[in-house]
C-alpha cells in the first residue's frame, strides 16, 4: 500500500454534520410537523424558544430576531440609541457586526482596546473613550470568554451609560457564577449556524429583563406594530424564523453539554501544547466561565504563515479570527484613528490562529492538531 493512502482525514476547522448526524431525525421530524401545520412566522414554536432561552439566560424577556447584527441595532434602537450624535463604545477586536449593527442603529461607534491576554474590552480604555455623548458601551464576550463585566458595570453605573453585552459566541458562558444575558440592560445573541448554539440558517436574540424594552423589541422587530395594522412606529421586518426557533429548541437542550465538551477540548489542548515557548494559550480567569466559541492561540507574527502553510499540509484546519481590527477594516477608516491607535487589538490581529474547536472533536484530532503545531515550532529549532 502505498504511504499516501494512509493518510489521516483532514481535521475540519468546524464540522457541523458531525453535530447534526446525531440529531438528524428529532430535527427533521418537528420540522415536518410544523410545515404540516403552516407554522411559519412567529406563533407557538418562536414563543417556545424565547420562552426557553430567557429561563436559560436568567432572564425575564427573550425576543427572536433574524441574526445577531439586527440583535444588537435593535437592541439599541429598543434603549434609545439611535441618532448620530450619540456614540457607542464599542471593543477594537471584535467580529465587524458589533460596531456595523451601532451605524445600523444610528448612532456613532467610538473604539477602545482590549486586554491582551483576555482579548475582551479593557476597563481603563473603556475610561478614556467617555465623552459627554457615549450613551451605550457593547462589551463583546469575545471567543467565549465574559469581559471583564465587574470594572465594566461599575463603569456604566457610574456614568449613566446602558451597558449591552455582545453574547453572540459566548451562548451559556458564566461571570461570578451568573450567566451572560444578565449582566448589563439588553445582551444579544447571534445563532449562525456554527455560534454554541446555531441553527440551520440565520437567527439571533435580544434578552432582557426590561419589560419596556422587550415590547419596543417586539415592536420594532415586527414592522412597528404591536398589534395587527397598529403601525405605531417605522419598524424592520426582523423576526426569528419560525422552523429555526424549533431547531434552536431542539439543540438548546444539548447546549451545556456542548459547552463541557469544549472545555474539555480547551484543557486537552493546554496539557499539549503548554510546553511550545512560542505559543500563547488562551487564558480563563477563575471568575469566569469560558465556552470556548473559538481556541484562539497567539503565534509570533512572523511565523503565522509559515505555521498556516505547515498546518494546511498537514490537512488541519484554522481561521484568523479576527485579521484586522475593526479600524484597521476599509469599512471603518471613516472614523479616521491611525495605525497604532489600538496596539492591544492590533497585536491580535498580526498574531492570532485559531484552531479547530467544536463538541465533537476527538482526542484523537486533537493530538493530531497539537501534534501539527508543536512539530512546526520543533522543526524550526532544529533547522
Ligand atoms: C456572529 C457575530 C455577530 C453577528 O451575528 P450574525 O448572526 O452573523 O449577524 C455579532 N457579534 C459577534 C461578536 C459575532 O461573533
């Protein structure tokens, strides 16, 4: 037989079917029944969902909307954030969605650098972003890791700031025991079908436990009309679709185990890669609970392509998550901060990689990846 043949499978970045191969038929079956009944927007299967994930999230209120860029524009919308002259504080390092959704509400994202070895907003920074016009910070809890929401809140408090949290890769993640959802005004979730807890398409989530907001919500998702033909604002056609809240009904009860699975993963990974100099692990403070959304590691800038390269031969997937900070995007040059303005969140950029991360992954994939890793920094000592 020749070597070639052998050769291991490649190791997926993600790997959904593996997800679904296991809930294949529960899914297919509630889906039919409910196309049998024409139950296709909002009704019985969205209120189920939002019903179950307030109670998940510690909540009172949960209102679906179509993906977690809107969760968040109509979130701040819902809490009065939506003119120009109000800006935003919004973390440098984040997926793009969380400073786009504040243009999409209306109102004016205003950047601050992340903590370097959590990847989440730093509270100091946070200070010097404050002018007389924030109304809102999003702290983005970023890879599944909480920010650090004690300084954060106390920071909001003191201000008179509304404090939303960007949930959307940290569905189940705990900061001093409570779950993220309820520790700021509104959290928002993304369920992009590869987040903790996708569906099969786009959906996302505001929660809350303002009554208030949760009917402006409810409103504003739904053409502005809390009644039929009562259009009391211009609202956004932004719900929740229906056969998606009954997946995301079907998968939510699987969400903890998941989450255990992933930290499982992440301490398989530490014990075999800690011993690799040039890797930075990521860290997991004691007073939070990390989902592991992403296993992001940072690699010395200049050997990241050459390690990407090694691993793609090696059949291993990984991603950049993210390689650009939000100013340093084409998209976000308009609010003019130079290169160096955010060393924190740039460093990020030049030095993450992202390895595979996701419930299924075996013990076995997992040497191999570390394997790949570790052999590439090895081979390097010794050439
Ligand atoms: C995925 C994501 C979003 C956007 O969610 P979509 O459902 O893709 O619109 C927003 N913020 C963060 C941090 C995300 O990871």
């Amino acid at each position: 037989m020749e070597l070639s043949a052998v050769k291991p499978r490649p190791v997926p970045f993600v790997d959904l079917q593996a997800q679904h191969a296991l809930l294949r038929d529960e899914i297919l079956q509630a889906v039919q029944g409910q196309i049998d009944r024409c139950d296709f927007v909002l009704g019985r299967s969205v209120e189920e969902f939002e019903r179950a994930f307030a109670a998940y999230c510690g909540v009172s209120h949960c209102v679906g909307v179509a993906n977690g860029t809107e969760a968040i524009a109509l979130a701040l919308r819902a809490l009065g954030v939506d003119r120009p002259e109000q800006e935003v504080v919004v973390p440098a390092m984040t997926f793009v969605a969380s400073a786009a959704a504040v243009v999409h509400a209306g109102a004016r994202p205003v950047l601050a650098d992340i903590r370097p070895e959590t990847f989440t907003l730093d509270p100091s920074k946070l200070e010097q972003a404050i002018t007389p016009r924030t109304r809102a910070i999003i702290a983005v809890h970023l890879y599944g890791l909480p920010a650090d929401m004690e300084p954060i809140r106390r920071i909001a408090r003191e201000r008179g700031l509304l404090l939303i949290e960007d949930a959307a890769q940290a569905h189940g993640a705990r900061y001093g025991g409570v779950r993220v959802g309820g520790l700021g005004d509104a959290a928002t979730f993304s369920f992009y079908p590869s987040k903790n807890l996708g569906a099969c398409g786009d959906g996302g989530a505001v929660v809350t436990s303002s009554t208030e907001a949760a009917a402006r919500l409810r409103t504003l998702r739904d053409h502005g009309a809390p009644s039929k033909h009562d259009h009391q604002v211009i609202g956004f056609n932004s719900r929740l679709d229906a056969l998606q809240a009954t997946i995301l009904a079907i998968k939510l009860r699987r969400l903890d185990e998941w989450n255990d699975l992933r930290r499982a993963h992440a301490r398989a990974y530490e014990e075999r890669l800690r011993g690799t100099a040039a890797l930075e692990l990521p860290s997991s403070p004691p007073d939070r609970e990390h989902v592991f959304h992403l296993y992001v590691v940072r690699v010395p800038s200049r050997d990241r392509d050459r390690l990407r390269e090694h691993l793609a031969a090696a059949g291993i997937g990984h991603g950049l998550h993210y390689p650009h900070a939000i100013h340093q995007t084409r998209a976000f040059a308009f609010l003019g901060y130079p290169e160096g303005s955010f060393p924190a969140a740039e460093r990020s950029a030049a030095c993450g990689l992202s390895l595979p991360m996701y419930p299924e992954l075996t013990e076995s994939q997992i040497d191999r990846v570390s394997e790949a890793v570790s052999s590439y920094f090895r081979g390097k000592r010794t050439s």
